[in-house]
C-alpha cells in the first residue's frame, strides 16, 4: 500500500545544503476515528519513525504521532561534503518498514 | 388547610430549585476538571520530553496558515535559528497542537550534518488553536515559538 517518494537533487557542490522531500502513501489511521457502521473505533497504525542516512551516518530522523496527516510529507535539509548515497527507512507502528535509496554526485 | 398546601408547594419549589442547583453545580464541576485536563494535556506532554526546562521566547519560527479551510492537512514549516555546527546546533524539536485530543504532533531530530534546522510536514488540527515548537539546542537550552491557526473544518475523526 504504502509507496515511498523521495526528491533528492542529482549533483550538488560541497558542503552545499541540499532540500530533500519524502512523500509515503499511508493512512496513518490515529485511532480516534470510529468505523461509521459499528460505530467502533478503527485501531491506531500510523507510520511512526523515519529515519534519512547519508553514506550510513544518521542525518535527520523524525517520529511522527497521529497528528500528522495521511500521506505523510516530510521536507528537510542535509550537509552534503561528497557523493554518496542517501537511504530512506520509514518504519510502521506494527513493525513493518519501507525504504528508499537515492545517489547524489558531489563536484 | 389553605395554608397547608401552600407550604408544600413552597418545600416543592425549593426541593426543585435545590436540585437544579445541585445539578448546575455538577456540571460546573466536570467541565471545569475537563478544560483543565485539556489545558494540562500538552504542558504534561511537553514536561514528558524535555523535563522541567522552562523554555524561552524566541529562536523558534512556525510558518502556518493563518485559516486553515481543511484541518485534515494543515502545511506547516518550523526552522529554529542555529548556526549548525557540532559544537552549536538544534539537536531536537517537538511540535504540539495545543488543542488536539493528542497534542504531540511530531519530534524531529537534528544533526549537524542537516545543515539548516527546518523541516516541513503536514498536520491535523481538531480545532482552532495554538500550535507550538519547542526547540532543544545541543547546549540545553530550551527554545519556543507559538502560532495560533484557525480552523474551519476540524480533521480529527469523531
């Protein structure tokens, strides 16, 4: 279901700070909605953690609540000193996680 | 035997106003431990994540809509001043919608290596309300910023 976006630009200059935007398809169900026929609550599953590395080194990471909206977007900045690979990881309250890669050339 | 009755519609109109009383006083009491619920519910959250740190005015900027038609998605941008380096930089920032059933709406963490302590998402707000940033700086000070944001739709389930 849930199918990870990433924009990252293709070539930088060093030590340039680049804009990076992430988009995953997902409901982030926050467990307060109540199922229109049963009248029960829909149970909590949201995407909670993301994580960004460059070239293995943590970069940002964010953990997100039920107040973030569907689809969640997330847009962030990173140092880039030289080329390398960029790796993506959002991980789902239940466990299960998805990720992406993306290569930058530095000159 | 006039009188008689006259007296038991008095004791009845007094037993029915008494009991109104009562019941207003009821009702006074359980909104008023609701709203407080509601106002601490955030400030208890906060305390959860950076402790007893008094957080200073300043640093902390939120760009928001000032009327958000659709509280289902509600852009929002929120950057804290920092030159970024390793020895100064925003390490964390939390952000709380005051008067969602769930205030805490994101943390993002920081590293030197981000360059720039921005980040924009996408909230739900409930309702119209404060929606405020908490920065923590890699020296433990505690920044805030506060934007209040009008909501025509709330977009928190029901």
């Amino acid at each position: 279901m849930a199918k990870p976006r990433v924009k990252v630009p293709k070539t930088a200059k060093a030590g340039d700070i680049i804009l990076i935007k992430t988009l995953i398809s997902h409901k982030m169900e926050n467990g307060l909605r109540k199922d229109k026929k049963t009248g029960k609550p829909i149970p909590r599953k949201i995407i909670s953690d993301f994580s960004a590395k460059f070239n293995g080194k943590e970069v940002f990471k964010a953990k997100l609540h039920g107040g973030i909206s569907a689809n969640p977007y997330l847009a962030f900045n990173a140092k880039v000193p030289a080329s390398g690979e960029f790796e993506f990881t959002w991980t789902e309250d239940t466990g299960k996680t998805w990720s992406a890669k993306k290569s930058i050339t530095v000159s | 035997m006039a009188e008689k009755i006259q007296i038991e519609i008095v004791n009845r109109r007094d037993f029915v106003l008494g009991a109104s009383a009562v019941a207003a006083l009821a009702t006074l009491t359980t909104l008023g431990s609701g709203e407080a619920l509601a106002k601490s519910n955030w400030a208890d959250e906060m305390k959860a994540l950076i402790g007893d740190a008094k957080p200073a005015t300043g640093k902390v900027s939120l760009e928001l809509p000032e009327i958000a038609e659709n509280g289902n998605t509600v852009p929002f941008t929120v950057s804290a001043d920092s030159p970024m380096t390793a020895a100064d930089h925003v390490k964390e920032m939390h952000v709380f919608a005051t008067g969602n059933p769930v205030a805490h709406v994101v943390s993002l963490f920081f590293t030197p290596e981000s360059g720039k302590a921005t980040a924009t998402s996408r909230m739900r707000l409930g309702k119209t309300q404060d929606v405020v940033a908490v920065a923590v700086m890699s020296n433990g000070k505690v920044y805030m910023g506060k934007r209040q944001v009008k909501v025509t739709i709330g977009g928190c389930g029901g």
